[in-house]
C-alpha cells in the first residue's frame, strides 16, 4: 500500500514538473520554430523554411533604430545603476549608518512597488520637468530599476571580502582610497560586471516604464514590439525574439559564472 502511494507520489510529481516546463518553454519553443518561417504571415506550422524573418528584421525601418536606442539606455543605466549602486552597498556594509535597515530597504524598494504605480508617478514628474519622450529621462528611470539589483549583489559580495586585506595594504603605505581600489574592488570585479549585466537586462526587457515615459520621441525595442503585436503583428517579430531570448539565455549563464568567481 506504502509503495503504491509512493509510486503515486512520484509520477504525480515528476508530471506536475513536466507541465510546468512545458508551459514555460513551449512559447519560446513555437517562436524558435516560427521564427525560420519563410511565410509573409504567421502560421503554425509553417509552410517552409527559411531566413525571411531574420532579413525582415534587419532590413525593417524600425527594428534596428529601436535596437539602438535600447542599447544605449540599457548600457547607460547600468553604467549609472552600477556605480550608485556600488558606492550604496560600501556604505551600506563598510559604515555604521543610523537606520542602515530602512536604508537597505529603501534601496530595494523599486523591486517592491509595482511597475505600474512606478511608471505613472514618474510620468507625473517627468511631464514636470519636461523629461518625457527623452534618453536622459528614460535612463535615469530604468538606472532606478537597476539599482536593487547592483545593491543585493555587491552587497552580498562584500560581506564575503575581509576588511583586514585593506588594512594590510594601508599598513604597507597605500591610501585609503588605494587600498579600496586595489584592493576589494579588484576582488569585486566579476561581482561588478554580473551587476552591471543584471541592470542592463533589467533596462533593456523593460516596457511597462517606458511606454510611459519614452512617449514618441525615444521607442525602444520592447515598446515597438508591443505596439507592433497590438496594431499590426509582423511575423518578423518571432525572429526578434528568439534572438532576444537567446542573448538574455546567454548573459544569465555569463552571469552565474562570474558570480562563481566572485569571493
């Protein structure tokens, strides 16, 4: 009877799991496939093969526009993410700060308030300060939506690095400043870029804050690809896709493998 029920148990389980796969990778699975459709519309399965998609894509008046702005938003605000960031987990680990536990969760916060109520509040004061439909103000947006992300991961990093190889360098003679550089931030170096490459993808997936906040002056990718999808669906968008999904597969495994060096 005991067997029977563990028999049970297991296949139950192990079905439980194969449906939550599939339910999460069969949609990337379909775009892959209709991705080398050789058709001018979408159908499943396709008729024939080909790279049609991806020349759509490259070939399209809006694709590659879109794709460099979403660049450089993405690099920007992780640049600007990291740093802040960076300097926010030292204070946060290194100095004895009055409310340090208000201030980590201060610094999370983005993390916590909904994307929706962070997009209109910004696009209240970005219509303010004439922000809106600009880089700068999309990138100062999205380096807020980075910066949980820098903040948890250097911060974790640096309760790993003892403080005392600092006061070795400094008792050898090198400044404060020195022996922080050399230092721990030479140690935090892969921590530092898996940061920074977790903001940038943090940037450069996001859509809810910038269909706020770009208006029509600044589309990035993920915008013009929901508006193509609502208006008028190409089916070069499935070979946009699958090639944003295959990076983003790419820079999460570059990611744990960098957070393996890490201290």
């Amino acid at each position: 009877m005991s067997t029977g029920l563990h028999l049970g148990a297991r296949t139950l389980r192990i079905s439980l799991i194969v449906a939550i796969s599939l339910f999460m990778f069969a949609p990337s699975a379909i775009m892959a496939v209709e991705s080398f459709s050789g058709e001018s519309y979408l159908v499943f399965p396709p008729h024939s093969f080909g790279l049609r998609q991806y020349e759509q894509a490259l070939s399209g008046p809006r694709w590659v526009p879109a794709l460099e702005r979403s660049v450089i938003v993405a690099f920007s605000s992780a640049g600007v993410a990291l740093v802040i960031g960076a300097i926010a987990a030292l204070a946060l680990h290194r100095a004895r700060l009055p409310g340090r536990r208000t201030l980590e969760t201060l610094a999370v916060a983005p993390l916590l308030v909904p994307a929706l109520a962070y997009a209109i509040a910004l696009y209240v004061v970005f219509a303010r300060l004439h922000l809106l439909g600009t880089k700068a103000g999309l990138i100062a947006a999205h380096a807020v939506l980075g910066l949980p992300f820098v903040v948890l991961v250097v911060g974790a990093a640096l309760g790993n690095v003892p403080r005392e190889l600092e006061g070795a360098a400094m008792s050898l003679g090198a400044e404060k400043a020195r022996a922080l550089f050399d230092v721990t931030a030479r140690l935090l170096l892969p921590v530092l870029a898996a940061a920074f490459t977790l903001a940038f993808l943090t940037s450069f997936d996001e859509v809810v804050v910038a269909t706020f906040v770009s208006g029509i002056g600044y589309e990035t990718l993920p915008r013009a690809i929901l508006a193509d999808v609502r208006d008028a669906y190409d089916p070069a968008v499935t070979a946009i896709g699958t090639a944003l999904t295959a990076v983003t597969v790419v820079l999460l495994a570059l990611v744990g493998l960098l957070r393996r060096r890490s201290p």
